[in-house]
C-alpha cells in the first residue's frame, strides 16, 4: 500500500507527469488534479494536499506545482487562505466561459436551430504568418478544418480553424464536426479549455468560394474576424479566419473609461441582425 499523505491524499508509485509530453508539466499537474476534483476525490471544503506534498507526490518542483494551484484557483477550483492553507471550492461556481467560443450555443441563445457542413480538412506545416500568431515555430503541424456554420439552415459564416496539432493529436479524424462543438471536443478529449481570445475584425470583400458558401451576391462585403484563442494555460491552441455574412451580423463594443484620456475595451461581441437593425443582447 502506498504512504498516505494528509487528507486522504496517497503518494502516487507512477506520476502520471510525462516529461516527454509537448504539454507543459504544470499544464499536465494542472489537468490531473483537475480531473481528480471532478471525480469526488475531494469534497467542497475539504482541505487540498500541500503544494510539499504535490512536489514529493509528482516528482516536480514548486513553481510546477505553484503554477497548476493557480491554474486551479483561477477556475475557482480551489482557494487560498491565507494561515489556513488551500480548501476545495465548488466547480460548479466556475464561468462557463465555454459558450464564449461555441457557434451552436450562440445559435441555441438566439432561438435559431445551429447546423455545420465541414467543407474541408487537412493537415500541413504552419506558414510564417501563423507561426508568428500561433508562436510556434514555422513548419510545425497544423490541422485545418473548415466549415460552413448554419443557423436555421441559413449560411451565418464560414470558419476555418489552425490548431496546433500535438495539443490535440487525431482531432480531424476521430471526431464529427457536423455533430460536435470544437470547444466541447477539446475540453473532453484533450482537456483544453478555451479561456479567452484576441481578435482583429475589419471588412473585406470574400473570395469566390467563400462567396458562394455563403450565399452572396458578387462584391458582397462581408466582416472577416481573425482570432487567437487560448488555453486555461495561457497556451495559444487555434487560429481562426471567420467570415461572417455582415448582412446577419454586426459588431457590438462596450467600452468604459480608464483612466484620462484613455478608453479601454472591456467587451468585443459578434450580434446578430434582424433585418436592417441590430439586435443588441
């Protein structure tokens, strides 16, 4: 039988850290104890191992283990009292920040039946350009898929998503993206979690093709959105190029005040029109 640690908590024979992984090991700790928690190992309130015993437990050292308690904190998985030490909070409590990136619960939101077409995957080395927004290095495997997303069986954008393969080996194969959600393919199976995104938007006028995906008629604007989505662990994973039909959607901005004479933008939407107005949410 292994030595028990305080709480309950067991001092693992085999870590489950695989320090050949392209994963980084915080992310991997991070993800395990993640999965643990989840699994009823804790319960809410209970007090959580010491950032000693994960160190002895994992085999890592203490910035390892200090960034994946952070990592935990952030999503309101545990939290730190300070003299007390670090208790299990409720996961449930944590935002569902997953819908931020998900086309089908936009749609769902909305009152409009969601529907995708993949109209292409591949995979290839990743250019210059997308090597500088992925920051990886030029030549690293990307997977492509390309879609065409539908609201109520009307054509509402195409989208064609980078990931950065070894985060999620497979991804084009073993998944149906007619079906499933991106953001709910990466949070069960490779344990990525999108947490937020930078994006750029402007108007452009498509290329023919994406033109006639979306039903357009020639020289048709439309507002083309690039954006960089990030993991719970800060990692960029996909670089999206959206096309959205500007006659169903339109760019809504909040901004507040920061300071003098500066303004900060504290939320950037994508909303969609009803015939000339905008709906705003």
């Amino acid at each position: 039988m292994p030595a028990e640690k305080p709480n309950g908590f067991a001092h693992a024979t085999h870590s489950p850290i695989d320090r050949s992984s392209s994963l980084p090991l915080y992310h991997q700790l991070y993800v395990h104890l993640r999965t643990r928690i989840l699994g009823g190992e804790w319960q809410t309130g209970e007090l959580f191992p010491r950032d000693a015993d994960l160190e002895e437990t994992y085999g890592v050292s203490r910035i390892t283990v200090r960034k994946a308690v952070d990592m935990l904190v952030n999503e309101n998985f545990v939290v730190r009292q300070r003299g007390r030490g670090t208790f299990v909070s409720n996961p449930g409590l944590q935002a569902d920040v997953d819908n931020l990136f998900s086309f089908r619960d936009e749609m769902k939101r909305r009152g409009l039946k969601p529907g995708s077409k993949v109209l292409g995957t591949n995979y290839h080395p990743v250019s210059a350009h997308t090597a500088e927004q992925l920051g990886i290095a030029v030549g690293t495997e990307l997977a492509e898929l390309s879609r065409l997303q539908l609201g109520d069986g009307e054509p509402q954008c195409v989208e064609k998503t980078y990931l950065v393969h070894r985060y999620c080996q497979g991804i084009l194969e073993n998944h149906d993206f007619v079906k499933a959600s991106l953001a709910e393919v990466l949070e069960k199976a490779y344990h990525i979690r999108l947490t937020r995104a930078v994006q750029t938007v402007s108007a452009l006028i498509p290329a023919k093709s994406i033109a006639d995906a979306l039903e357009l008629r020639r020289n048709q604007p439309v507002l083309f959105v690039e954006r960089i989505s990030y993991s719970q662990a800060d990692i960029p994973i996909d670089y999206r190029r959206i096309y959205y039909r500007a006659d169903r959607y339109a760019l809504r901005q909040e901004v507040h005040k920061d300071g003098d004479p500066f303004l900060t933008v504290s939320e950037v939407t994508m909303t969609m029109r009803e015939g000339s107005g905008s709906v705003v949410n």
